[in-house]
C-alpha cells in the first residue's frame, strides 16, 4: 500500500470522496466544478467573479485570489474590486 501525497489544492482539486474546507472555500470550489461540469457536457464556458474586500465576503475574495492558477485553468476571471468600483 503506497500513502497518497496531500496538498493544499486537494481542496479544489480531488474530483470525488471527501475534502476539508471552509465556507468560502467551498464558494471557489463551487465556481471550479460547475466549470469542470460545463466541460464534461461538452459546453465551453468561462466565468467572472468580482469581490470586494470590504464585504461581509471579503474572505472570499482573498480565497479566489490564492488560486489564481486553478481559476485559468478553469476559464474563471476574479477581478477584486473596490467600493467606488
């Protein structure tokens, strides 16, 4: 038996069984599976997220933002944005 190698992604990456997370994380893996959704069904689609720091989401923002890898391969935009935006 081989011990499988763990890394922060697996949050957003393990295709099935059970994964860690916290809420807002659970929100950027929403947007990266409903993409993997939309390639499987053979659609091509892209997706574009905005946050603002100062939001009662502001976490989720700065989620999206350490993923920034991931969000391109998944054909996501996050653009963080301020209030006078």
């Amino acid at each position: 038996m081989t011990a499988r190698v763990i890394t922060l992604d697996d949050k957003y990456t393990l295709p099935s069984g059970r994964v860690f997370l916290t809420g807002t994380q659970a929100l950027v893996r929403l947007a990266l599976m409903q993409s993997e959704r939309d390639r499987a069904a053979g659609l091509n689609t892209g997706g574009f997220i905005a946050g603002y720091r100062g939001s009662p989401l502001g976490n989720v923002e700065r989620e999206f933002g350490r993923v920034p890898g991931l969000l391109k391969q998944a054909n996501i935009v996050f653009r963080p944005a301020v209030n006078e935006d």
